[in-house]
C-alpha cells in the first residue's frame, strides 16, 4: 500500500464522486482554506494499483506545533482496509507533531469530542418519494407556503449579496450558540468557485448551499419574522432540492444537528425527510 500525492483537481473529483465525498474533502474546500492562509495536502491511498482512499489535509502551525488535520476524513472507497489507509497516511505525515482526523465513518479508535450526528438527503429518489418522506407536519409547512404569495429566487452569489447572510452568521458564532466555519471561508469559496453557490431567497429568509460534483452541503441560511410566519425556509429548502438534481447533485447534506443547543434546527432537518447517521469524533489518526 502506497499514498500518492495528487495535483491535478479531475482524478481527485472523479474519486469524490465515486465515494459522494463531503465539502471538506472535494477540491474547493481545500482550495478555499488555502485562501485563508492554511497549507493544503491532498493524498490518495492505493492498494495493488487500485485507489482506496483519499484524504485532504489541511496544515498549520499552532503556537509553533504543526498540526495535520483530515475533516470529515479519509474517504474510504474500500473500508475493508481502513486500518490499512491510515498507518499508510500517518506514516506520510511524519514531519507533523500532532495529527488528527474526524472521518466521515464511525471507527474503534480513542476520541478527543462527542460522536456528531449528520442528516442527509438521498437526492437519487424521484420528488414524489422525497415528499412523502417528510414529516407530515413539515409537509403541511410546505403545502401552506407554497399557497402563499412566497417566491423563491435565485441570487447571484457575489460578495455584496452574500454580505448580509454573513454579517447574520458572525453574530450568531460570536453569541456561542454553534462553531462553525469563518465567514472568511464563505468569501474563499466564492473567489475560488462562485458558481458552486446557490443562494436563494424568498421574503425576508435565505439559505445558502455549495454545490461540490455530485453532492452538495446546506451552508447557512437565515430567517426573518415574515420568512417564519410564512414557512419560507420549507419552501427554500424544497425549491432547492428541485434545483439540485436538476444539476445532477445525488446526495444533500444538512450538516450536523444538535438538539439541545439548536433545537428548532435539529427538528427542521430531521423532519424534512433526512436520514440521522452518526459520523466519527475528532480523533488521532
């Protein structure tokens, strides 16, 4: 077994797609936190001429001590040999004083944070399915937005267009009600792939996603008091969903939910029609 370093966006995307990889592990992910100042190795695992994994790492120094870190990875197209993948990983890795991972699977290994739970839409069913996966009281939300003068549109996700949503999402991070990703890193996928974001409004609410070969991810969104009143983010959520496919996206997902600090949030997204699954905890690799 033998990592590869790979330079070239095509091979790396044709294996994310094989395996409907994450954000944090498709190549405007790393391309973007490059952006803001981190340095990036991109590594595949192959296993008698057949790749097995990929792992994106994101590197820096913190305090002086360089830290390698795999989110929401390796990817493993095998998991057969995920002990394999990663002593082979680790064993590249050498220069680093600490390496750490949170793959997308669940593994027997020591963790470093609780287990978070994902939920996921399975874009592949037809809308007829996917509707009636829903909560019925989620659908009827939907059913009563889409009875009202509620429009969603598509907005050109420039920087000046997404500067609201942002300026919404920094006072949410900054009060401690959830960590999630700098609205720096919102700006870097923008300058490095602006037409992977789809951003769409309907009354005073909003939903962002980014779009990554054939998955895409849920980014941010916000609601005001006539969006909630009128259940715009079911209808934004649903319109989005009608969108995605059309571009060949297989596979949405929401994020990870957290009921007891989020739990109107938690509620949306399970209720919608996504399937709960437990992804691994921030580990050593």
């Amino acid at each position: 077994m033998e990592t590869m370093i790979i330079t070239d966006p095509k091979p790396w995307e044709r294996l994310a797609n094989k395996a409907q990889a994450p954000l944090q592990q498709r190549w405007l992910y790393g391309d973007a936190v490059t952006r803001i100042g981190r340095d990036v190795l991109r590594l595949a695992v192959v296993h008698q001429g057949e790749p097995v994994a990929i792992a994106q790492i994101v590197q820096r120094k913190i305090k002086g001590i360089e830290v390698s870190l795999i989110s929401r990875g390796p990817v493993f197209l095998q998991n057969s040999l995920s002990c394999e993948v990663l002593h082979s990983v680790r064993a590249t890795l050498k220069t680093a004083s600490l390496k750490l991972m949170s793959p997308d699977t669940k593994l027997r290994r020591l963790s470093f944070s609780p287990t978070p739970k994902i939920c996921e839409l399975d874009l592949s069913l037809d809308l007829q399915d996917l509707r009636a996966a829903q909560h019925a009281k989620w659908r009827n939300a939907l059913k009563k937005a889409e009875g009202t003068r509620l429009k969603v549109v598509q907005i050109t996700a420039t920087p000046a267009a997404l500067t609201p949503l942002l300026q919404v999402e920094k006072q949410r991070q900054s009060q401690g009600r959830y960590r999630g990703l700098p609205p720096e890193f919102t700006l870097s996928i923008q300058d490095v792939a602006p037409k992977s974001l789809l951003l769409l409004t309907a009354s005073d609410a909003q939903m962002l996603f980014i779009r990554h070969g054939n998955s895409a991810s849920y980014h941010m969104g916000q609601n005001g008091p006539d969006g909630r009143m009128l259940n715009a983010h079911n209808l934004i959520l649903w319109d989005a969903i009608k969108r995605l496919q059309k571009l060949g996206v297989t596979r949405l997902d929401l994020g990870t939910i957290d009921p007891k600090r989020a739990h109107d949030l938690a509620r949306f997204k399970q209720r919608c029609g996504a399937q709960t699954r437990q992804i691994g905890p921030a580990q050593l690799l």
